[in-house]
C-alpha cells in the first residue's frame, strides 16, 4: 500500500515534490496502489518509485521521470507519457489501452503482457529489455492478440481495426509500380505520361526522378518502397543514381519484377551487364521516344512483369 506520507506530499504538487525529490535523493516514494486519477503530474520526478497496481488513469505524465519506477499492473488507461523516461522501468502487466507514449525512453524497459489496444507509441527511443506477449484487445471479453514489438503491436491495431488502412495494404502490394530514373527538362514529357499510362491502367506510379547521387538514407526509403512495389520500371538513360538504387535492390527482392528501359540511341551502363543474370530481370526494352515506349509499354513491360510478379507471388494484377 502507499505510504500516507508520500501521498500527501504529492498533494503539494508538483513543484514541491521534485523539491523534496531533489533534498531526500535516496528515499525511495511508495505510491503503490494509489488512486491518482486525472492529475497533471508533468514533469514530476517519479524515479525508482513503487507505483505497481496504481490507477494513474487518464493522468498528465508528459515528461515525467519514471526510470526504474515499478509500474507492475499499474492502470494508466488513456494516460499522456509523451517524452516521459520510462528507462529500465518494469511495467509488467500494465494497462497501457488508449495511452500515448509518444516519443518515449524505453530503453532497457520491461512491457511483458502489458495490454495496448489503442496506443499511441511513435518515435519510441532506445530498446527495451522485454516487450514479449503485449496484448491487443478492447475489453477483457474480447479474444486476445498477441506481438512482441510495441510499435508492430500498435500497426497490428490498425490493420484488425481499421478497413481503410488493410484496403491501402491490399492496394499497394497489387498495384504500386516504383519508377526509377533521372529525365532531363526535355523528356520530362515522357515521365509524366509514363506515370499517366501506369493510372490508366490501374496502377498506383511511385517517381524517384534523380538529379543528384541518392543519399544513403534516401537509398534505404527507396529500398522500402520497392518491397511494396508489384514491379519496378527502371530507366537506363543518363542513369546517375539508377545503378546504386538497383544494387540495393535487384540481389535481395526476387518476388519484385525489374523492368529496365534505355533509349535507344544510348546504352545501359556497364554494370547492368551484371543485373541480367537474375531471372527477376526483365530483358531491356530500347525505345525510340516516348511515344515508342508507350506503344510497347502494356506487352514489353506490364504484361511480362506481371507474368513473372504472379508466378513469385501467387497474387492477381489490378482488375
């Protein structure tokens, strides 16, 4: 149970009890099974307190200091921890339905079986020590799901709860088509009906037009992208940053059909010579202008790529 005088410290708010923190750093507050219902407690310094079965429901805890507190099956239902410190805190069992833990410290944490349905947890710092069983579920009538990472755990919510969210996955791994290339001024024209004659067809264009060498991190984005893509539709002309993005692509993704395409007065770099032998490789497509490359578009390109896109996945082209 709480220590009466540690909650009546508390009363003092919490100015005084950061005072009072900071003049008695070794005591260790009891604040265990307390009700500390909807209280502004922001920026209160709760470190190494004991608060396990405390209902902390749809408290203020926004920047507040919980390392190493004891938060075992503490209740803190609809409670704001955003930028709270919960480093090497335990909150084993504990009630997080409806919290925010956004940009929260949880290195070192504890969350094992903690209850999560409708978290906020973005931008999560550090690692924590444990976050195995979290439990996905409205109400404890409700069959429970069960992840192991918090910020998967709060992406599994969405897709079991929201039909607009699983209809965009679907759509994405049927119809994304990730357009790679760098188009000068001139054939800007070809870009844009590229990209036009992709919609028509039903199919959702993502353009990477390169000006300059791709960043490491605008690499990794890219990468990302092409995992969500159906196919892929790489042009070869004046390539710039092409090759760097198909070397982070073209060995590690066999289920994503690469369809390069060069100009024909030009040719591929060198290097592509290397990319032909696996069989996720389309043979190049050489066309003359834009018109030519569209005209060839549906049976050079979309109908072989996605020949080779259902055979590695088993799953059907947009109708």
């Amino acid at each position: 149970m709480a220590d009466a005088r540690h909650l009546a410290r508390l009363r003092l708010g919490v100015t005084a009890w950061n005072a009072w923190r900071r003049q008695y750093p070794k005591l260790v507050p009891d604040l265990s099974r307390a009700l500390l219902v909807d209280l502004d407690l922001r920026g209160i310094n709760l470190a190494g307190a004991h608060l396990a079965r405390t209902n902390l429901r749809q408290t203020t805890l926004s920047r507040a200091n919980l390392t190493r507190a004891n938060l075992e099956r503490a209740d803190l239902r609809a409670a704001s921890l955003r930028r709270a410190k919960l480093d090497y805190a335990n909150l084993t069992g504990a009630i997080l339905r409806h919290a925010s833990l956004a940009e929260v410290s949880v290195e070192g944490a504890t969350l094992t079986g903690c209850e999560i349905y409708g978290i906020a947890a973005w931008n999560l710092r550090g690692t924590p020590k444990d976050q195995s069983n979290l439990v996905i579920r409205a109400t404890r009538e409700d069959p429970a799901v069960t992840v192991d990472d918090l910020e998967v755990a709060q992406f599994v919510y969405l897709l079991l709860h929201n039909e607009k969210i699983r209809s965009v996955i679907d759509t994405v791994g049927r119809k994304a088509v990730l357009i790679l290339g760098r188009f000068t001024a001139e054939r800007k024209a070809v870009l844009d009906a590229l990209r036009d004659a992709l919609r028509a067809r039903g199919y959702v264009p993502m353009l990477f037009d390169f000006d300059e060498p791709s960043s490491r991190d605008l690499t990794e984005t890219i990468v990302t992208l092409a995992h969500m893509s159906r196919f892929i539709i790489a042009d070869l002309t004046d390539p710039r940053s092409v090759p760097q993005e198909l070397t982070a692509i073209i060995p590690d993704l066999p289920s994503v059909p690469v369809a390069p395409v060069v100009l024909a007065a030009q040719k591929e770099y060198g290097m592509f010579e290397h990319w032909k032998r696996y069989p996720w490789v389309l043979p190049i497509l050489r066309y003359k202008n834009g018109a030519d490359l569209l005209s060839r578009l549906q049976k050079s390109v979309i109908e072989k790529a996605e020949r080779k896109a259902q055979r590695r996945t088993g799953v059907s082209p947009p109708r």
